[in-house]
C-alpha cells in the first residue's frame, strides 16, 4: 500500500513539472517620461532570477523563460533614478516603463503632488541619485549645484539655501507638504531639515507660493519623501558616507512594506564629524552631531477614501568657530586681518564646546484625502511643529553650561484643499489655512533675550485655475491672507518693563503665468507675481547679542510691510536629444526691502566684544539670469555649463545690496558607460566651480571688504552592482582638489577664517 501511494505521489510531482513550463515572456519599453521617447542600453533585471537585458534603439526588451510568481524588475540607466516594480506573473505581459531621464539629462521635469498642475514654474530636481552623491550635506548645501541657488553660511556647519538673491522667511520651504515654522531669523539658523529622510528636493524659482500660508516673496523649495512603493515585501536601503575633512561619519537607513491594512515606512540618520580644517589650520570648535528619524502611516480605508500619517524628529548640535568669539575691541580689529583665527588649536577634535547651538524640530502631519470621482477630490491636513533651541556663549564663573538663548515654538496648522478638472481642460484648486505660533523665550538664561515672546495667528484663502490648449497653457492665482501677532517685549531703560505691541496685517497677493512650446524644440516660459512678507520679529524687535553670528543686532520697530512684484521669463531649446540650453531672465521689485546692515561701531560687553548691525529698509531691485546649457557629445560623453549671474540695488541711490550671491560658474564634464563587466551605470565626473568677486559693495557697507573671486576643481566617480536581490551603488569624490585658498562673500565667518581645504568623500548604498 505504501508503495503505491509513493508511486502515485511521484506522477502527480512529475505532471506537475511538465505543467510548469516556465515559457512565459515579459515584454516590455523603456520610455522617457517627459519626452515618450525611448531609452536605448537601459538595463532591466529580474532579480529573483539574476537575468536580465538590455533595451534596444526602440527601447524595447524581452526576457523569456519565466514562470508563474511573483518578481521584482530593476530598471536603471545613466543619469536617471534606478526603479524597482513588484508585479505578480501568470501569463506573457507586456510592459511600458517610464524613467525620469530628461530631468538628469536635459533638465525638464514633471513635479509631482503640489505643482503637478503648474506649467508655468521654472522648476529644478534634485532626485536620489544625486542626493547619493552628496550623503553628508546639509538641505541648503545640497542645492548649490543649481543655478541661481546658493547658500548664505556661518561656518561649514550652519547653511540655509539663497534662490535669486533671498532666503530665510523670503523663501517658502515645504517639509513633506508643510511650511517649515521654526527659528527662521538669522544667517545662522539653517533649516531644521534633513534631505536623507526625502526622495526629492524640488526649486521653485518663479513665484509659486500662491498655494501656501507664510510670508514668502517668491519661491518655494519643497522637501518630499516618496510615497510607500505597492509592493507586499520588505524593501529597504542603507546609506554610509565618510568625508576627510572633518573625519565626518554618518549611516542612514530606510525600511518600507506594503500591507492591504495598512501601508509603513521609517527612516534614520546619524552623523558626527569634528573640526574642519582649511589648507593651513583646524577650524577649532566646528563640530557637529545629527541624529534624526521619521515614520509614515498610509491607509486606504476605502476605493475613494485614503489616510496618512507622518512624524519627523530632526536634532543638532553645532559647534561655533571659537574665533569669532573675541574678547576685546583691539582684538575684535585684528581678527579681521589676520591670517589665522584665534584660539586655534594645532590638533583635530570632535568635541563640541561653546559657542555652540542645540536645535531639535518635530513635525506630527495628518491628512485625509477622498475622492468624489477621477475629476474632484478633498484634502484635509493638520500639523504641528516643535521647535526647541538653545545657544550656548562663552561664560564666565562656570556658567557655560546655562544657555545665552533658549525659546520654545509650537505651531498648529489646519487646511483643506479641494481640487477638480473640468473636460474642457480647465483645472480648478482652492483651500483655506489658519496658522498659529506660539514663541516663548524659557527663563534659563540669566540675561535679557535677544527676541522677545510672541503670539502669532494667521488666516487665509487661495484659489488657483489653470488651462491647456494645443501649445498653449494659462495658470492663474490669488491669496488673500490676516496675521494679528502680539508682541511682549522688554525695555531698552532702566528699570525694565514689559512692552506690549499688538500688530495685524492684512495682505493680496496673485500670480499668473504662460507656457507655450512652438515646436519639440523651442518653448517659453512666463510667470509674474505679487507677494507681501510682514517684518518678522527679530527684524523689529532684536536687541541684543546674537551669538550664532557674532554680532549684536537691534531691530527696528518701525519697519513695514515688505511688497514686491517679480517677473521670470526663460526660453529653452533642444536638438536631437543631442543639446539643451535654457536662459531664465528675472527681475523683482521689493518696496521697503529689509536689510541687515554693519555699523561703524563695536560693542565691548561682559561677553567681549561684537560689531554692531541695525535692521534697515529701503526700496530695493533685484534682477540677473540663470543659464543652462547641456551637450551629449557621444554616448560616452556629456558636458554641462551653468552660469548665474546676479544684481541688487536700492533704488533711490543705487547703492548694491550686501549679501547677494557673487556670479557663478559650474562646468561638468561627464563620461559614462551603461556596464564595464559586471558593474552597471559607472560614470565619472570632472568639476570645475569659478566664484566671481563681489566688486560692487563700497568700504562703508561692511567691516571686510568682499573677498576675492576663486576656483575649485572637483572629481567624482560612480557604479552600480547587482547581487540577486541586493543592488549597490558606490561614489567617491574630492573636493576643493588643488587644495585652494579662499573666502566666500557669503559665509559670515569670513571675517576670520578661511574655508575648508581638500576634502575626499566616500558613499556607500545599499538597497534591497
């Protein structure tokens, strides 16, 4: 009996496998996604079987002998994000697959979530891959490769990005949808953001802040993690990078899965690098410590009806050069012409002393979104922000560990947006937003803060339409938004009293904007706005030491609402896939800009001795050009050339605005081969960076005159390798390589150092 159940058991296994012929094919085209048009030697993988293909001058691939279950195709090509998609098998498929190869390769680009409606927005991509190539820097660091985008600094540690010129509460930055509230005033309080716990950073250079609550006079960046894959696995990748300057160590990692119930993803960062050093000394005290963690929730409760829920904890410890502290006035003068900073010390750290900052941000999103049909959908969000931060100065009698400057913010925010495409291609998008801040200075310090407290409650409405035609598309905008904030600040006369001011400002604000393409070759691009930024507090208010940037502040209790007109206007053209160039004029208008101006006084307080600023206001002009041009030589070789050119003045006298980016120049030669052996995408890079002189600022304007113009010449090299499941990718890099000697305008510890020297990078990806 029990031979013949074996026997019968083995036919039913043989049948078996005879049925499972494994003689499926998956068919398939890789397209560009702007474009349509196909992607030649894009390599395609299925990785639960280690084979694979490459696609023809169609675009087109096949892979055959598969068998029914469930795989994972790994799509990748040069200058595009690698794709991964889950697809179960049960019968020849054909497939179109679309990668996001112009926005590397030729700069067009397609912007998901907020702007997918826009077409009239000059708009800039930083995707993962070149987020990889750039693992330890900071969000306004990462941007500076873009043309017209900078970074205003205080250090190597501290950077907040510049688009045309403004930055800080000029600019809107969005962290996963949400305006970022924080200690937005001052060069040296950089955004609370981590770029690694995103997928995307995208720039905004026209005015496109109609859609979003905050004091914005034009552009926007947004911050945006990608949405969690549909696939029931776990999926992941851990990131390692290593610079030498500053012996900088970091790890980060991201794990996602998919369930029918509910949908997860986490990501974490650590970093710790020590002092910096330039070609001759250590930047002594420029350390910093990062750790940071985000979580996201999404659920599809019904066919129509959807929820997400996101958290973000970003934490900071920033050392400030300590030669920027000085304690007399004698000293304070010599410091700014001398070769070396003080208090210099001849051997590496990764100690943290004072001066120092400590900032954490924690962000908590809920939101909400059903569908009424294709056409009309609803969003609901809330949010709330913390942000917590203390600096620490240089105290006497044992005091250094009680912080010069320690506030507390909390913020609530609700909106509700409601979106519908009409057939005759008319799109429609309105919404309502209420604000609140909360901003209070902890009584831990034991001397007068340099802002004050303050209650601010904001309300506003928007209402955006926008058109296709043929060739043509139209985009119209207007926002109306009320601030009241109420203001407890202290007296500058002895004895001291609490001052109560209570300030509301109503405000207009509009866009409008039109794309029109002639051809496949040539388009133009138009976009005019109106925006309004109230005074912040700290511009009306400050009085006191900042220590962040080593000088003493007062504000200015008078100063009105800034109001400006902006104007871009581009034209793009390309041939053959072959050549790209794009230009981008602009010009902006700002009616009572501003501005933080340098006294021709020092201040010698029990804390040492500081130059003085005064927050000013005049009307001002801010006008230049981004040009972007890109040429595929072959199919080996690639060049790009930026080049950003930038002017400011007030209008009265034609005095140069200070604080400006200097004019730019990035070239980038690339060489690239699709598989050396086994390795896949490997590419090699040679930049060069020249930084014009900032010669229109007169000796009265600042304590330094602008130093001089300078070049650094990078390289960078990259590939990929595929293990079955297991895809790494690899990059190296030097920085700065001939070792330069160089100031930047822009950086606030010019004053008494210079920037960093030669630096090698490594960075390491792992994704499974």
């Amino acid at each position: 009996m029990l031979d013949k159940l074996l026997i019968l058991l083995f036919t039913i296994t043989v049948i078996s496998s005879h049925a499972q012929t494994c003689e499926l094919t998956v068919f398939g085209k890789v397209l560009d996604k702007q474009t349509k048009k196909p992607i030649e030697f894009a390599s395609v993988y299925v990785e639960e079987l280690t084979k694979g293909t490459v696609s023809n001058v169609e675009g087109e691939f096949e892979i055959n002998h598969l068998c029914s279950g469930e795989y994972h195709l790994v799509v990748s090509h040069i200058g595009c994000e690698t794709q991964k998609i889950f697809f179960q098998l049960s019968a020849d498929t054909t497939w179109t697959v679309y990668v996001e190869h112009s926005n590397q390769l030729l700069n067009e680009v397609t912007v998901e979530d907020h702007f997918q409606e826009s077409q009239s927005q000059e708009v800039e991509v930083i995707g993962v891959k070149e987020m990889n190539r750039q693992l330890s820097k900071s969000l306004g660091q990462t941007l500076e490769n873009i043309s017209g985008v900078a970074a205003i600094k205080n250090g190597n540690g501290v950077a907040k990005p510049v688009v045309h010129g403004l930055y800080g509460n000029r600019l809107t930055i969005l962290n996963n949808g949400i305006a970022q509230s924080g200690q937005q005033w001052g060069v040296d309080h950089a955004p609370e953001i981590d770029p690694l716990l995103a997928n995307r950073i995208t720039v905004v250079k026209g005015v496109g802040a109609v859609e979003f609550m905050g004091n914005s006079l034009g552009s926007v960046i947004l911050v945006e993690p990608k949405k969690i894959d549909k696939d029931p696995h776990l999926h992941g990748n851990a990131r390692y990078f290593f610079s030498s300057n500053g012996l900088s160590n970091g790890i980060n990692f991201e794990l996602q899965q998919y369930h029918k119930w509910v949908a997860w993803k986490v990501n974490g960062t650590l970093k710790k690098s020590g002092d910096t050093n330039t070609p001759d000394y250590f930047l002594t005290n420029t350390g910093v410590e990062e750790y940071n963690f985000s979580a996201e929730l999404e659920k599809q409760i019904t066919s129509k009806w959807s929820a997400n829920l996101y958290y973000s904890s970003f934490n900071t410890q920033i050392g400030i050069l300590r030669g920027s502290h000085i304690g007399n006035l004698t000293d304070l003068r010599s410091a700014f012409s001398a070769n070396q900073p003080f208090f210099t010390q001849e051997n590496f750290s990764y100690n943290i002393q004072n001066p120092r900052q400590e900032v954490s941000h924690q962000l908590l999103k809920a939101s909400s979104k059903y569908l009424f049909s294709e056409q009309a959908w609803v969003e609901v969000v809330y949010a709330k922000q913390i942000n917590n931060r203390k600096e620490f100065d240089v105290r006497r009698g044992g005091r250094n560990d009680k912080p010069a400057l320690s506030l507390d913010q909390e913020s609530d925010f609700f909106e509700t947006k409601f979106h519908y495409y009409f057939q005759n291609e008319w799109h429609l998008k309105t919404g309502v937003q209420v604000n609140r801040v909360n901003n209070v200075n902890v009584p831990e310090t034991g001397i007068l803060p340099l802002v004050p407290n303050y209650l601010s409650n904001e309300r506003g409405g928007f209402l955006i339409v926008a058109k296709s035609f043929d060739k043509l598309k139209l985009e119209m905008g207007a926002r109306v938004e009320e601030e009241n904030r109420k203001v407890a600040s202290i007296s500058n006369t002895v004895p001291r009293e609490i001052l109560n001011f209570d300030n509301t400002y109503l405000n207009y604000t509009a866009s409008a904007g039109v794309q029109y393409a002639w051809n496949e070759q040539f388009s133009m691009n138009y976009n005019v706005g109106l925006a309004a930024r109230n005074p912040e507090v700290n511009e009306m208010y400050s009085n006191g030491l900042h220590q962040g940037v080593s000088g003493i502040e007062e504000g200015d209790i008078n100063l009105n609402t800034e109001r400006a007109i902006k104007n871009t206007l581009s034209f793009a053209t390309k041939k053959k896939e072959k050549l790209f160039a794009e230009v981008l004029l602009y010009h902006q208008y700002i009616q009572d800009y501003i501005y933080l101006q340098a006294q021709d006084e020092f201040r010698l307080t029990i804390r040492g001795a500081f130059p003085l600023f005064k927050y000013e206001q005049t009307d001002a002009q801010i006008y230049g050009l981004d040009l972007v041009t890109k040429y595929q030589i072959n199919e080996l070789w690639l060049t790009e050339l930026n080049y950003s050119f930038i002017r400011g003045n007030e209008i009265d006298n034609g005095v140069s605005l200070i604080n400006l980016p200097s004019n730019s120049i990035l070239s980038t030669t690339s060489w690239q081969l699709p598989q050396i052996k086994s390795l896949k995408n490997v590419e090699l890079q040679m930049l060069h960076r020249y930084v014009f002189e900032q010669r229109n600022i007169t000796a009265d304007q600042d304590f330094v005159a602008p130093p001089e113009g300078y070049y650094l010449l990078g390289f960078r090299a990259s590939s990929e390798k595929q293990f079955k499941s297991i895809r790494l990718e690899g990059h190296l890099g030097v920085e700065n390589a001939l070792n330069a000697r160089y100031r930047d305008y822009l950086n606030r510890q010019r004053y008494f150092a210079d920037e960093l020297g030669r630096n090698f990078t490594v960075g390491l990806v792992v994704g499974f």
